[in-house]
C-alpha cells in the first residue's frame, strides 16, 4: 500500500503520469497501473483524464493527499526513530530562502548546533515560495522565509527585520531581478511602478550571482543590506523593510523540536 500511496503523491503533484514515472524511475504504464490498483482497491475515482495528458485531481484525491502526506511522514518518522534509537538521534530538515541562508542561517546555525547535539540538521537552500511548499508537502520540517506569504495550516513567526537596499552604480542597467516566487521580487516590482521606471530587466535565480555582478559593475538590483556588503548601495525608505519568517510544518512534534524552535525565536531577538 505504501509502495501505491507514493505513486500516487508523485501523480497527485505533478498532474502527470509520464512525469510521475520519470521521478519515480518507473514506466508510465506502470504508473498507470498502480493508480488504477489504488483506485480498485479504495473503490473510488481518483484522477480524471483531460485531454492526452492532463489530468485532473477528484475531491477524494484532494483528501486522500493530506492524508497520504500525513501517513508518509509518520511512517518515514517511524523507519528514522527505528534506524536512530541506539543513539537518539533526531532529524530535523530545514528549507531557507536565499538571503537567510548566506547571511543569517550560518550565524543561527553556529549557536544551533552545540546547543542540540542530538539533533541531525540538513539543510536546502530555495526562494520563498519553494520553502513554504516543501514544508507543505513535509519535505522540510523548519522553514526561513523573506516574504509574508500566506501560509494556510504550516504554521509562521516572526523574526528579526531585514533593510533592503539599492545596489548597484547609479543608472547602470539592466536591472538585475529574482524570480518572481523570490521573497524580494514584490519590492523591486514596486519600486519601478512607484518610479515610473522601465528598464531592460536581467533575471537572476540566484542572490549570489546578483551580487557578483554587482561587484563587476553589471546592473542595478534591489538586495538586502546585509548582502550589499563591498558594493555602492542606496539605504531605502521604511516601507523596503521587512521582516524574516520562521515555518513551522503541520504535526510537528517532538520536545526537542520545541526547544528548538523556542531557541531561535529567542535568538532572533538580539539578531
């Protein structure tokens, strides 16, 4: 049944069974064939097919994933403590945006890790809105956002604030802009309407190859100040700065995680 539940998270997020089959490393007609034996065996239609390839996800889908999620996770859970229980060990999976990752996770992480030893910590770097889906799906147990989001069950706090900045030499182009799921993507948009600016825009996935360029002399970009470090830059108005979020995936549990997430919370505040 796990081995079908699986199948089915794959199909369920990626909307196609070819896709699905590519990620699981299974043929589509295996695919297929698994999600037609899940169906038989729930006794329920599950997707419905949309033209060649699209297809479209039932309300029982949309159910049987939040509890697919769930059961996953406990079960991954389980085979962890299982694995772990002679030294104790615990996992704890965190998804960071890309300014809080260079330039705020190493300091957390550095006061983090001797006061949890018994914690296992990995940790992915993604842009705002990566981080808030792999917590939704449980791929990521704590999350570090720069974008208030709206965040629906996963649960958020409030951090430290973060001032952003104007880099860059004074009208050198292009404007060097993140992706628009980035957490400063919102800010650099609104500053051109609110210039009446339309520069040739440059986009870049990546905070740090922004910052190279900047260093080179190529463009102008909106970064925070604590990554214009080395740069010319131009302090911005309040209204550019906003604040980091801490996510907190849904059912976490665990009294070391709870220690955790008190201790950075408490950290943030002299950050």
């Amino acid at each position: 049944m796990f081995k079908l539940l699986e199948t089915f998270r794959v199909v369920y997020e990626t909307r196609n069974f070819s896709k699905a089959g590519e990620i699981l490393f299974i043929s589509q007609p295996s695919v297929s064939s698994q999600i037609k034996q899940l169906e038989a065996e729930l006794k329920t239609t599950l997707f419905l097919r949309n033209g060649r390839k699209e297809i479209v996800a039932t309300p029982q889908a949309d159910l049987l994933y939040q509890g697919t999620l769930d059961l996953l996770e406990n079960w991954n859970g389980l085979l962890t403590e299982l694995s772990s229980e002679r030294d104790q060990t615990t996992v704890c999976r965190i998804a960071a945006s890309h300014t809080f990752a260079v330039y705020v996770l190493p300091q957390l992480m550095k006061e983090l890790v001797p006061k949890f030893p018994e914690v296992s910590f990995s940790l992915r770097m993604l842009n705002s809105m990566e981080v808030l889906d792999a917590i939704s799906k449980h791929e990521a147990d704590l999350g570090f956002i720069e974008k208030p989001l709206s965040t629906g069950n996963v649960q958020r706090f409030t951090l430290m604030e973060d001032q952003l900045v104007l880099a860059g030499k004074q009208d050198s182009t292009p404007w060097l802009v993140r992706e628009p799921s980035s957490g400063v993507y919102y800010y650099t948009k609104r500053y051109l309407e609110e210039n009446n600016l339309t520069p040739p825009l440059m986009e870049v996935h990546n905070n740090e190859v922004i910052r190279e360029l900047l260093k080179q002399g190529v463009g102008r970009s909106i970064l925070s100040k604590r990554a214009a470090e080395g740069i010319e830059y131009k302090e911005l108005p309040e209204g550019y700065r906003r604040n980091f979020y801490l996510l907190q995936r849904e059912g976490l549990d665990g009294e070391v995680l709870s220690r955790c997430i008190t201790f950075i919370l408490q950290w943030s505040r002299f950050s």
